[in-house]
C-alpha cells in the first residue's frame, strides 16, 4: 500500500452475545489482531464478557443495541416506541422502518442509550473506550443526533462511522447485502455534522462491510484498506477501522440478547473470520504494507473536522453509491 503508515483498529463486535463468540474474539485478541471489542450490555453473556476484558485487559467500547433483543432502560418495563408489544426491540430492519416512518420517540432512545451506558459502566467499572451501534443504528437519522448527544454527556469520545468508500461498487456482495451497505454508508455521510458538532472522533477510513463472513482475507483486508484510503489528503499517518465478527459459532439456545442467537451468530462464517484473523498471514501482510496495530482510543486526539473532511469535503473523493 503507498503512502503513509497507516494505523489500524481491528474491532470485534458483539463481545458478550454469548460465550462460545466470547471466547473466539478473545483467542483473536491474544493472537494480537484484534485490538479492541465493542460489548453488548444485553447480550446473554454479558457479565462473563466483562470478566474477560479485565482479566485480558481488553480495550471495550459499547455496542450499542436498539434493534435486537431486550431493552435495559425503561423500555423493558413498560409500553414504548422502541418494543414490539412482546417487549423485544423491533429488529435490524424493524427499527429502521420505525424510524424512516417517525415511530421512534428519539427521547425514549436517549434513555435506552443511557441506561445502555450506565450498565457499562457497572460490568467494567469505568467508561468505555468508544461507543458504535450494533447493526449501525447509532448513524440513522435523528438517532445519530441523540447518540452524539448521550456520548457528550458521557464524556466518550470516540465512536465508529460506517462509511466504506466504494462498497456499491463491490459486486462480490450479495444484492441484498450491497443495499444494506449502501444505505449505512448514505447513513454515515449525514451523520458527520451531529458527530462533529458534539465532538465525537473517528478513524479516516472504515472497513468491514465489504469483508464480513466468507469475504475476509488477508488479500481482501488489504485491498479494501487500499481502496477506503485512495486519495484522502494526508500529511500525516492515516488511521482505519476494521469492523469483524469472529467467534466459535453459537449454539442455540445459548446466547443472543434475550431471544435466543440468530443466524448471523450461528453461521459458519464466525468461525472463518475467526480463522483468518487468528492466521499469521494478515498480521504479516498488514506489517509488509506498513500497517500497525492499535486500538481506538490509541489514536491521535484531534478534533474531528481535523481528522475527517466535512461533507463538502467528502464528495471529491467519496465515491456514490448507486441508486
């Protein structure tokens, strides 16, 4: 890869969704490629998972969840806009629906967030190193606002955008999940300025979308970090985020956030993302390409319209999504 140095977060999601996905992200957080994890705070293990970061040091985040399972916050008590009436979160597609249609009360997100983050800080004893969204709803419009909000208040000031330059254009993806990609990468863009108005930092690249599951390798890793970074004006190293999803895959019934683990968990795929980055070849690949290793709150603390462009900014060299 040309260029600067670049600095790379590798983030494994979903770190307490059950023990079997725990324990794999925490075999590639030995294995020294995954650098940080975002923990869900309703997962069936959370608790577990807590015991695992202290006792490995792991840097942990919040994955903020507003889509799958039990809420923590007032929500699972009572009547509200963010629950089915059998009191589970409306689901990945679900929630976005709600909120494209005005359904979603945006206080009654602020208090599921902040619940979220109190209950964080009760399982880890101190405040997370960052805070993203489980399935990427922390970017969607007006929730994007409430979360950058809630960070402030919080004192968090890193977070993920999911904005993967040239996923559209990645004809590998299956139909269904190149228009997801699209459609958060369109997310990610409108959420710059209520990211950037609350002080919220993030890394100059993301990727992920384009290597879930079957599609990570070393040589896929590689190329897309190749491909997000092309042309971001630069004078300094850049920094990226890998978003993953590793683990030994669950077994129901054990695991998930209150209704058992979905497919997504219980799929092969966790074990082959597990593979690839518990294999040598990446981490030797990353270090040939003069990429290093760290973890988010590692990273150089500027203000966020130093390290991303604003969206004036962004279109030179932000490929569009196709329609």
């Amino acid at each position: 890869m040309a260029g600067p140095r670049v600095r790379l977060v590798v983030t494994a999601d979903d770190f307490g969704y059950c023990p079997r996905r725990d324990e794999g992200i925490v075999e590639a957080f030995l294995a020294g490629t995954v650098t940080s994890v975002s923990l869900l705070v309703n997962g069936a293990a959370s608790a577990s998972a807590a015991e695992l970061a202290r006792r490995h040091n792991i840097p942990t985040g919040l994955h903020a969840n507003l889509s799958e399972g039990r809420p923590v916050g007032p929500a699972r008590h009572g009547a509200s806009s963010l629950v089915s009436p059998k009191g589970f979160f409306l689901g990945k597609m679900g929630f976005r629906e709600a909120v494209a249609a005005g359904d979603v009360a945006l206080p009654q997100v602020r208090e599921e967030l902040e619940a979220q983050l109190n209950c964080f800080l009760e399982l880890l004893g101190k405040a997370p190193t960052h805070v993203d969204g489980h399935q990427h709803v922390h970017v969607l419009p007006g929730v994007c606002q409430v979360f950058a909000e809630a960070l402030q208040a919080y004192g968090v000031r890193f977070t993920r955008l999911p904005l993967e330059r040239g996923v559209g254009s990645c004809m590998w993806l299956e139909a269904a999940a190149r228009a997801f990609a699209c459609a958060v990468e369109r997310d990610a863009r409108a959420a710059v300025g209520p990211f950037s108005c609350h002080g919220l930092r993030w890394t100059d690249a993301f990727v992920g979308l384009s290597t879930c599951g079957r599609h990570m390798s070393a040589h896929c890793v590689l190329g897309a970090l190749a491909r997000v970074l092309e042309d971001i004006p630069t004078g300094r190293a850049l920094t990226a985020e890998l978003m993953a999803h590793p683990g030994y895959p669950s077994v129901p019934p054990e695991g998930g956030c209150g209704e058992g683990p979905d497919a997504f968990s219980c799929s092969w795929e966790r074990l082959h993302e597990l593979r690839v980055l518990t294999a040598p070849m990446l981490r030797a690949r990353l270090a040939q390409d003069g990429v290093q290793l760290c973890a988010l709150d590692e990273l150089d603390s500027k203000r966020p319209e130093e390290e991303v462009p604003c969206d004036a900014m962004l279109e030179p060299f932000l490929e569009p999504s196709p329609p």
